[in-house]
C-alpha cells in the first residue's frame, strides 16, 4: 500500500489550496474567515490547511476558541531554496549550451 506523504508542491498543486496558502501568505487568517472568502465549505477549507501544514507550509496559534493560520516561514523558505537550485542549474545548462553553439559557430 501507498502512503500519501504531503509535499509542499504536492500540496501546493491543488488549486484551492493554492488559493488558500495565497491568502494566508496575506496575512494570517482563521478558518471561518477563509470559508467565508471561498466556495468551499468550512470543513474543507480545514482539511486542505491540514495538508498544507503537513507538507509544512502554513501553521496554526490558537486565539480563543479558533486557530489562526500563518505562512510557516521555514516551509516556505525550503520551497524558495528548491525553486532557486531549478533555477540555478537551468541557468547553468542554458549557458553551456549557448557557449556551445558560440564554439561550433566559430
């Protein structure tokens, strides 16, 4: 059996939950305030926070008798590192490529 292990790009690549992670990265927000600016239900607007704190992306304080969800920055920063070593070595094959045809140009 497969268990399903939440990611951040996996979890990330649900459009609501995009959505969800855009506005909590706004400013932090509870549940009840995300369903409202949704057309999801208030349950599923916390079963898509749950993925997005398992794949450590968001976490939750208490403040009363609700949970606050904020942007959690370590989770965010692991995805920033990720896209930057995408984009660092795109970059370094795009260069190797073009001084390649520079030299068989020549």
């Amino acid at each position: 059996m497969v268990t399903y292990q939440a990611d951040a790009w996996t979890a990330l690549a649900d459009p609501t939950r995009r959505t969800i992670f855009g506005r909590v990265a706004e400013r932090p927000r509870p549940v009840g305030e995300l369903a409202r600016e949704l057309p999801v239900s208030r349950p599923a607007v916390s079963q898509h926070l749950k993925v997005l704190k398992k794949a450590g992306l968001v976490i939750d304080q208490p403040a009363g008798n609700r949970r606050v969800y904020r942007v959690d920055p370590d989770g965010l920063a692991a995805l920033r590192a990720q896209l930057d070593r995408f984009w660092t070595a795109a970059l370094a094959n795009y260069k190797a490529i073009v001084e390649q045809s520079t030299e068989e140009d020549s």
